[in-house]
C-alpha cells in the first residue's frame, strides 16, 4: 500500500498546487471523530472537513439514508424531473429558520454557489446591484464569492479584477481592534462617498466568522444592519454555510440575535459530508428570479437531500444542539487551564459560540502579537501528535476547533491531551 509520502508525490504531479493542504494526511477511513491514514495510523479529528461534519464521519443513520436513496436513482436533474424529497427537506427548514413570514427554500450544491445565488435573489427582488461585506469575511471562491471575501491572500491574489458593486466595512471585533461605533461610521462614510443605500441590494454578513478568526458579530451591530436595511430596502443576508446546523450552540446562529435575516445561506454540515447547499429566505425575495434564473445541474441532488433529511433526524435524536454547547463548555474550560502554564506557547483571546471555538497563538504571554510562525508550527506538531487541527485568522495566528458534535467526551479529551503536547514549548 502506498504511503502518505508517495501519493504526496503523485500529487504534485497530477493536481495543482493552488490546491493547498493542511495537513501531510492521507486518509483511509473515517468513523464519527476519528480518522485512519493509508499508513494505519489514528487521528482524532478537530477539524471535521472544515465543519461539515457536525454528525461525524459515516453517520450510520447518514449512511442508510443515501444508500436506500442509491437504490432508486442518483441523479434526474430536479428542474426536469423533481423528486418529493426535495419539496420535503425544503418544507422542514422553512420551518426551522429564525425568518419572519412565509418563507422557501432552494437548493445547490456549495457554499459559493449559495451565496452567490442569494445575491443574484437579492438583486432580482430590489432591481439594484450593489453588496456590502465585511474585512475578513469568507464567502467563496467563485469570481463573485472571492470579491465578496474580506481577505486578499491566498483567495484574492492572482486572479485580477474584482467583480463591480461590492464594497467592505471593517467587520467590528476586539481582538481586531475595531469597535462597532467605527464599523457603522466606515458604513455611513460608504453611504456619502461610494454608494447611494438606494443602490444596495444586499448586506451580506457571517454571525461568527469562519475564516476570518472565530469572531461573533456583536448584538449591536445586527440591530442597526437591521434597521439600515428596513430604512432603505437592502436585503440583509445571514452567511451561516459554517455557523449553521448546530454548530454554534443554536441551530443556526441568527437565533443568538434579537433581529431576524432576510435570507439565509446554510452548507457543509447540512448533509453531512454529502455536497449540498441552500438558500432559505422570505418567499417574496426567494420568488423574484423568473423561472430558469436560478438552479444547476447536480444542485439538491437527491443522494445528498437523502443525507440532509437524516441529518435533521440524528440533530432531533441526539440532541446535538445541546451537545454543541456541552463540547463548548468543556473544551474552553480545558483550555482556559492552559493558558495558565508556563511550559506552553502563549495562547490568548479563547472564544467560543457553542462548539465553534477559537484562540490565538501570540508571541508573549499576556501580549496580543499574533505569531503565525508559531501557529503553523503547533498544527504540524499536532498531525505528529495524531491530532487533525486547523488555523485561520485575518493575522494568521487563530487555532480553531471544529470537532463533530457527535464526538464523545473521552474523544474530546484524548484531543485535548494531542493539543497540549502539541502546545508544549
């Protein structure tokens, strides 16, 4: 059997390098939060496919789900020939989202093309063009996901022009030094000096960046997008491709708020490993593209609403919503232990929403330079510790925790255990 190593070196060969990798692994199977390599060896998993998998790797019920779906058909095309499944899991989110009045659904296949579609809904519904997002916000990487991205390297670099009409406003955090009172300011100086409100369709935002550092948008910044958008007609979306399904310690993140979204945008763990996205959002906004302008091929295909509509069925089950908050709680408690020791790279700044949980690795104790050098250092050292983890961050310096939901406690634990020796100066 090959190892990690030689199909590395395939891969040079074959696949290109703007294709990144976080990690040497090279998987061979996976059960909820653990992971084997070609080589054999074992990997408690932080990372879970980057948040898809908040219902762990092969999901029994996931599993049947799709497999009794593969019995009947894998694919017709949903705009030729629909399939009740569809209109079902359709049904059941609309009533799940924290969205006033009659709301639909429609389904993709990414989180790029879920954003993308929720703009291209927002400006068929206002009949305007312009987008507003924020400085580290991730949306995509599609021509106009990677011009809505707040951040230049790597999604940016190379690929020439952004796309017209878009616009960002530094996204308010402390760690960022950035406060809400300036972050509307910047959005006020937009209005007077770039963008007439009467020309913008949409306000697209993340409740808690994803790769953008783990940073949770504050209660007072929703209320007055909300109030800018009821003001002058602009469509306020919620970007929860990441922040949805659980993850935050509500089933979706816009539920921590006391204002409600326009549209929301939900991926990765919606299906549980299985590609599919959505976008779920007031009927009359859902309904201003004419028939044609929205959908794709492969989109809502039904092997993956199979996945999707058990995934529904092991949240209600085993109540993950629940267990995001429990895995929150224990692992920023273990957490908080190491910062206090002396022996372990400087950590600072843990935050959590639920089992979205983050910190940053700085280059001294007590102090807030980020050290990113650092940071790359502890995610290697964690792989040798057998430990799937991932860094992000505008700074680079930001290790986050995105372990299934359905990981149990000695899992949990056994993670940590990898982490702080991988933290051991």
């Amino acid at each position: 059997m090959a190892t990690n190593a030689e199909i590395f070196a395939r891969r040079e060969a074959a696949v290109p390098r703007g294709i990144g990798h976080s990690t040497p692994i090279s998987a061979q199977r996976a059960l909820n939060a653990e992971v084997w390599d070609v080589e054999g060896k074992r990997y408690v998993d932080f990372a879970g496919g980057i948040a898809v998998l908040n219902t762990g790797h092969c999901h029994p019920h996931v599993m049947a789900a799709v497999k009794a779906q593969m019995e009947n058909f894998t694919h017709t095309c949903f705009q030729v020939l629909l399939y009740e499944s569809y209109v079902t899991l359709a049904e059941r989110l609309n009533k799940l989202v924290p969205i006033d009045g009659d709301t639909k659904t429609a389904f993709f296949t990414t989180g790029a093309e879920a954003t993308e579609n929720a703009i291209k809904m927002a400006r068929a519904a206002t009949g305007r063009a312009g987008v507003i997002a924020f400085t580290g916000g991730f949306h995509g990487r599609t021509h106009m996901t990677m011009t809505m991205t707040g951040k230049v390297f790597p999604y940016k670099k190379g690929f020439g022009g952004a796309m017209p009409e878009v616009w960002h406003v530094p996204f308010p955090a402390a760690q960022l030094d950035v406060t809400v009172e300036e972050s509307l300011k910047y959005l006020n100086f937009l209005f007077r000096a770039d963008i007439d409100p009467a020309r913008v369709a949409a306000i697209i935002i993340e409740p808690v960046q994803g790769e953008g550092g783990f940073h949770q948008a504050p209660p007072e910044l929703m209320r007055a997008l909300r109030k800018i958008c009821d003001e002058n007609g602009i469509v306020l979306i919620a970007d929860e491709v990441q922040t949805g399904y659980g993850r935050t310690g509500k089933m979706f993140a816009m539920e921590h708020y006391d204002v409600k979204p326009d549209l929301i945008t939900v991926a990765k763990s919606l299906a549980g490993g299985f590609p599919l996205s959505g976008v779920i959002g007031k009927a009359k906004i859902m309904d201003a593209a004419d028939p044609g302008g929205l959908g794709g091929t492969y989109a809502g295909n039904p092997l993956a609403i199979a996945a999707a509509m058990a995934v529904l069925d092991v949240f209600e089950k085993e109540k993950l919503v629940d267990r995001a908050n429990h895995i929150g709680e224990r692992i920023t408690t273990r957490l908080k232990k190491m910062q206090q020791r002396n022996d372990l790279v400087p950590i600072d700044s843990i935050r959590n929403v639920g089992a979205m949980i983050a910190f940053d690795i700085v280059k001294e104790r007590g102090g807030d330079a980020a050290d990113a050098e650092m940071t790359k250092k502890v995610t290697q050292k964690a792989v040798e510790e057998g430990l799937v983890l991932l860094s992000c961050g505008v700074n680079f310096n930001t290790i986050r925790v995105l372990v299934p939901l359905t990981a149990q406690d000695e899992i949990l634990d056994e993670g940590m255990e990898k982490l702080e020796r991988a933290l051991t100066a």
